[in-house]
C-alpha cells in the first residue's frame, strides 16, 4: 500500500488513506461484477503479473535477468512473460 500511494502522490508527502480509495479506483468500470468469474480472474491475474513485472524491471533498471532473480523465476520463463505483455517492437516503460 506504502509503494501504491507513493506512486499516487501528487507533492513531498506520502498520504496514507484507506484501500477503499484504490478499489473505487480500480471499479471505477465495475467491469468485474458484469464478467463471469472465469473472465474476471484471468484480468485480474493479468494485471497483476504485467504490474509486478514492470515493478521488478523498475526496481533493477531494466535489467531483465535481475529482475528474473527477484521474482524467483528462471530467466527463459520471466522473459515470456515480459514478450506476452510487451510484444517485439513496444517498448517497456519502466
């Protein structure tokens, strides 16, 4: 949540507030409730892994076998994930 709202912040401080502002946010849609539950993992799941890699990539500096290392994943597998949400030719925004 620190991390979350450090990105979010918008001047020197850091305001922690509650998590309800973060899921309105995300619900702003209210896509989830209209999808059936299969449809709404795989999003959700989605999500998570093309932000989590893009937090590891941050967090080396693009260095993809670093960032490997740091999700515990071996360097051929962490690669296909970053292929499946970053096609040849789109660059990763770190």
């Amino acid at each position: 949540m620190i991390h979350r709202e450090y990105l979010f912040s918008e001047g020197p401080l850091i305001r922690i507030t509650h998590a309800s502002r973060h899921h309105a946010q995300l619900c702003k849609g209210n896509t989830a409730v209209s999808q059936d539950f299969k449809s709404a993992k795989a999003a959700a799941v989605m999500q998570f892994e093309r932000t989590y890699i893009l937090d590891n990539l941050s967090r080396t500096g693009g260095n993809v076998s670093a960032a490997a290392r740091m999700a515990g994943k071996e360097h051929s597998a962490f690669c296909r994930l970053v292929k499946k949400y970053w096609p040849a030719g789109e660059a990763v925004r770190t």
